[in-house]
C-alpha cells in the first residue's frame, strides 16, 4: 500500500467507526468522544492490564492531564518535541483588551494576542509528572520504585487516522532503580506485553522504534535510540496490515531522568528509568478492527478475558 493508500484507509475506519457511533467526532482531527461500548473496552483493557501487572507492589499515582509548567520546562521535553507540545494559556490583559478580543472574536479575527502562558501544561505521556515526584522524595529505596500512572495525554499531530489522536489516554509502569532493576523490568514487561496481547487474539509484532524527536539532530537521536535498542514496540495493525501501529511501548531512558532530576539510588548512583505504555485507545480500535464493532460477537475467549 502506498501512502495514498494509507491515509484513505485511515478515513475509511475513521468514518466507519463515526458511524458504527464508537467515535464522537468534534469537527477536529484527533479529537473524539467515545461511546459507552468504547468506554467498555477501555475499562476492561485498563483491567486486563491491573491483572498482569498488579501483584507487583506498584504505588498507584493519578494526575490530572496536565503538567506544573516548570517541571515541563526541566523535562527538555521542548528539546526533543517542540512540535507536539501543548502549553494551555490563558487571558492576560485588561478590560480594554477585553473589548479588543471581543472584537476581534466579532470581525473573525486572531484574539489571541493576549493569551499568556499559565503554570500549566498539558501531559505529552503519563510518566512525567512521576520522576520530578520521585526526585523530591530523596534516594530510593534498596529495591527501587515502580509506579502505576494513568493518564490523558496531549499531543499536537493532528491526523485522520483515528489511531492518532490529539487527545488520548495511557497507562503506564514505571520502573526506577538501578540499570538491573530497570532493565529486568523491561525485559519481564516485553514478555508480558506479548503473552497479554496475545491473550486478546489479535495478529502482534515486537520491533525496535524511535521516538521522533524534532529536526535534523533529532534524526541523529532517533537513530542512536534505534541503534541501542532503547525503544521497542507491541505494534498490530489497525488501518494498514503493511504499517501495523504501536500499541504498547516500551522504552529505557537509560539515566536520562536519573540525571535531569537528581534522581538517586540506594547506594548513591544515579537512578535508570524504564517504562511500559499501554495505548488505551490504539488498543480499543484494534479490538474493534480486528473483532468487529459489536462486542457481544467477539469470539468467546476474547470476551472471557476481557469480561471474565
Ligand atoms: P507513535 O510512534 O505511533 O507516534 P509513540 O511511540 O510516540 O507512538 P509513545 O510515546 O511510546 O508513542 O506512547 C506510548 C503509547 O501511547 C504508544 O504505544 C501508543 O499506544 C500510545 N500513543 C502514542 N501516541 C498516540 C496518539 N497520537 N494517539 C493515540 N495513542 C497514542
Ligand atoms: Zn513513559
């Protein structure tokens, strides 16, 4: 399939699942509501994964879909990904201003001159608020932390795939500890990620990826990331059997966060981070790609794992 090929079939189950009344379309690409089926499918996928991974001993943390400004600024997020980044502002000036906006609000003209930025900005991935809340905790424990995170998370690609969304939520392990800790966690977690998925039917690949980091250094990061093997991928396919799409993630910062937030070990080091993301809404629309759209017909064991 070529590209052209790709994004009409991106359309095609965009609309199909606009109609089947699964996605609640806004009139902005990447920006949905879900109906009560969908919403289903989520709740029991986040269950599913609570069953795999609950037992070992996570903190459970939930933060609303934004971030403390400062800690997105320490995060180098800006960085890596200027172009996905979502900074929420708000009105800033006087009452003059005020009647300039409605104005210009009135003339159809840009009334955003006098946005300012707040202290908040929105959640590119629902592990960031933890490493500055562990960091101002002190060193770690001897065995290390690991957190359970849950969240929406903004990013600015807007696109017809309805697998690229603007707005969706992801769950999340969190592993930090010492390089041992963290990489075990990655390996256990790839091997729990397949027999999971697995578990729901569906055709699945594990392949190395790269985040794509902004601009012609960015190119150099995404290959130094793939060349070590940092990031890997559950990937299914949802709209193109040729490009299957990343539902789960999991990557190894190394001690990337270790280092950007003082984050130390037991016995001194610096902390290695790892974590695991669930996709919640790449792996409904799979589900519902490779299942169909009612869920009362999903094959049995689908339905048992899922349901009980
Ligand atoms: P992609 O390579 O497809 O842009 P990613 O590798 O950048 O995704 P991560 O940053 O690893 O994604 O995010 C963790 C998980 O969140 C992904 O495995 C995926 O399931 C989900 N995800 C990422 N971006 C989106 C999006 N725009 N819409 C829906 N789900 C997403
Ligand atoms: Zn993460």
């Amino acid at each position: 399939m070529n590209m052209v090929d790709i994004t009409a079939a991106q359309a095609a189950y965009r609309d199909e699942l606009v109609d089947a009344g699964l996605l609640i379309p806004t009139g902005v690409d990447g920006l949905y509501g879900r109906s009560g089926v969908f919403e289903d499918v989520v709740e029991r996928f986040d269950a599913l994964v609570t069953r795999w991974g609950g037992r070992d001993g996570a903190e459970v943390m939930r933060f609303p879909p934004a971030l403390n400004r400062q800690y997105f600024e320490e995060s180098e997020y800006l960085k890596s990904f200027p172009h996905l980044a979502g900074t929420i502002h708000s009105f800033g000036g006087d009452e003059k201003a005020h009647r300039t906006l409605l104005r210009r609000l009135e003339e159809g003209q840009d009334w955003t001159e006098d946005q300012v930025a707040t202290d908040v900005v929105m959640t590119p991935a629902a592990c960031y608020p933890v490493y500055p809340t562990i960091a101002r905790r002190g060193p770690l424990p001897g065995e290390g932390k690991l957190i359970d995170v849950f969240s929406y998370c903004f990013r600015h690609e807007p696109s017809i795939d309805p697998a690229r969304m603007q707005l969706f939520r992801m769950r999340e392990y969190i592993r930090i500890g010492t390089p041992d800790q963290v990489v075990e966690f990655r390996e256990l977690w790839l091997e729990r990620g397949r027999e999971m998925m697995g578990s729901l039917d569906m055709p699945l690949d594990v392949d190395v990826a790269n985040d794509p980091f902004f601009g012609r250094a960015g190119a150099m990061l995404s290959n130094s990331q793939r060349e070590q093997k940092l990031k890997f991928e559950l990937l299914i396919p949802i709209t193109s059997r040729e490009k299957p799409t990343a539902c789960l993630s999991f990557n190894y910062h190394q001690d990337h966060f270790g280092h950007l937030w003082d984050i130390h070990t037991a016995d001194g080091g610096v902390a290695h981070t790892a974590c695991v993301g669930f996709g919640m809404e790449r792996v409904a629309l799979a589900l519902f790609r490779h299942h169909g759209f009612d869920t009362a017909a999903w094959p049995a064991s689908v339905r048992k794992v899922l349901w009980g």
